[in-house]
C-alpha cells in the first residue's frame, strides 16, 4: 500500500478582510463567533488560524476585489459599495449582516429635488464614479462627476460641486455640513467575496466557513424564550409561538401550569411578547442565542 506523503502541503483558505476600521472589527469578531481563534498583532500583514485551515491577509478595503480576483486571496470581507465600483470579476456569495450603510445623492438643505433629473447638468462630487455614473445612465441624466477621496461632504460648501454621492450611515455628518439627503443608490453591508476557480480543496473549506457564518448569523436574529403557561391557554399560546418546529412544552411542579420554550425572530419579537402577556403567559425569560444550527 502506497504511503501518504507527510510533507504534502496542507490545504488552506486565504481570506482578505480590512486592516483597520470598523469593518476590521467586525470581520475579526465574526470569526471569533464563529470559533476561529486567529491572533492579530499591530502592523501584521497577515495571521493564520491556530485552529481553522485558515489564512487571514489585513488589506485596504478598495484592494480587497482586486486580490480576489487575482487569487492571491480566495475570499474576502468587504462592503458591497466597494464590489460594485470596482467592477472585479468575483463571486459574491453571503451577506455578512454588518457594515450595513446606503450610498446617497445629498444637496443643500432647502434646495428642491423633485427626481434624478434635478441633477442634469450639475456637478457631483464622490469618491463613487462608476457606481455614480451608472445611476445617472439608467436615469437619462447627464451630470458632471468630479471624483474626490474624502471629505466629500464639504464640496457643495466649498463651491466644488452641487450635489455628492457619499456613504451615509446615521446621517449625522451631512446634517453638520448643512445637506440633506435625497436618494439612495445602493443599499451595501459588508459581504464575503469568492475567487470564481476555487479548487476542491478550497470550496470544502468555504462551505465549513459559510455554514458556521449562517450559524451565528442565524442566532443573532432570534431569541431563546421561556415562559409559564396556564394549562388551560396552552393551546392559544402555543399557536402564537411559530419556533423551529414546535415549542418544547414541560410540566411545572406547581398543578394547571406548563413551562413553554421556543425561539423566535428578533424581527416579530416584541408583537408576539405582547400577544403572548395577553394570553396569560408569565415569567416570560428572554434568551441571546450564541450558534443556531437547523
């Protein structure tokens, strides 16, 4: 029987995420939820996993399509708006739920906007081009982009442009700079990116990635509940709870009362916890889910 080689090189996913910022943080939180110990050192240009077939590369965002593409990473974090400016040639495969922004045209306060054709023959400022451009393309506007790298929300104040086309989360900074904000373009989150000619070896990998990101990404939006049920609304109450697959219901010491779990989504929470009060549930017990696996 032949051997196996013992210095065969050990199969890894090389993944791209930010090197600083907030996506940063949040891409190396997603990976500690979902059990992958990875060390992270100040000015390290790449990490490995001690404990996942993991490679882990700290690039600028806007380079992170690039490298995909190019396979010198397989994978990578980065936001939507940045895949779709940069137009490479990459797979995106799973929203990562975090990151979540919008990119929007912004003018003046009190200056009016009707449509998109209120822009025709003005100047917008954005570090956004492609994307800009083919907003206005499908619109039938022609406009002027000036293309800038940050700050782009003082170029109307300046006298540089009209109107902007930035990435606005809370709004706070085009309300400080005296815009309002008019249309969105693109709504983006953060997103995991694949190279489109992975090998065998590599896919496998992605999919024990993807299937423990859909397993945190799940209990991040649901709820363990428990309550006290009279046993003579069981029934009405348990109809209320639409869980996995049915409630686990068990009996209490105290007679004519039942213990009722399940699980539900962060999105219908509060309107069931109100239904389920009014059906007589009490000592309702509200529980974060750390993995949720189906």
């Amino acid at each position: 029987m032949a051997q196996q080689n013992s210095n065969a090189p050990v199969a890894k996913l090389k993944l791209a995420i930010q090197k600083s910022g907030r996506l940063h943080d949040d891409s190396m939180r997603l990976l500690k939820e979902c059990g992958i110990d990875i060390s992270n050192g100040v000015n390290k240009l790449k990490s490995e996993a001690s404990n996942f077939p993991l490679e882990v590369f700290f690039l600028r965002d806007d380079d992170i399509p690039q490298y995909v593409e190019d396979a010198v990473a397989d994978i990578g974090f980065v936001g939507e708006n940045v895949v779709y400016e940069k137009k490479k040639k990459v797979d995106v495969t799973e929203k990562l739920g975090f990151g979540k922004c919008r990119l929007s045209i912004a003018v003046p306060k009190g200056e009016d906007y009707g449509s998109a054709a209120s822009l025709q023959g003005k100047r917008i400022a954005t570090s956004y081009p492609v994307l800009v451009q083919d907003f206005l393309d499908q619109q039938g506007v022609k406009a002027e982009i000036h293309e800038i790298s940050g700050s782009v929300e003082i170029a109307p104040g300046i006298g540089l442009a009209s109107a902007i086309c930035d990435l606005v989360s809370s709004g706070s900074t085009l309300f400080m700079n005296g815009l309002q904000e008019v249309e969105t373009i693109l709504q983006s989150q953060a997103v995991l990116i694949r190279n489109s000619n992975l090998k065998p070896e590599q896919q496998a990998i992605l999919d024990k990635l993807l299937f423990r990101i859909q397993s945190v990404k799940k209990a991040r939006n649901t709820k363990y509940v428990l309550l006290n049920a009279p046993n003579d609304n069981l029934k009405e109450i348990i109809s209320l709870l639409p869980g996995m697959k049915s409630p686990t219901v068990l009996p209490l010491a105290e007679e004519g009362w039942s213990s009722v779990h399940s699980v539900l989504s962060e999105s219908e929470f509060w309107d069931i916890i109100e239904k389920l009060k009014a059906a007589g549930a009490q000592g309702i017990l509200v529980v974060p889910i750390e993995k949720m696996i189906l």
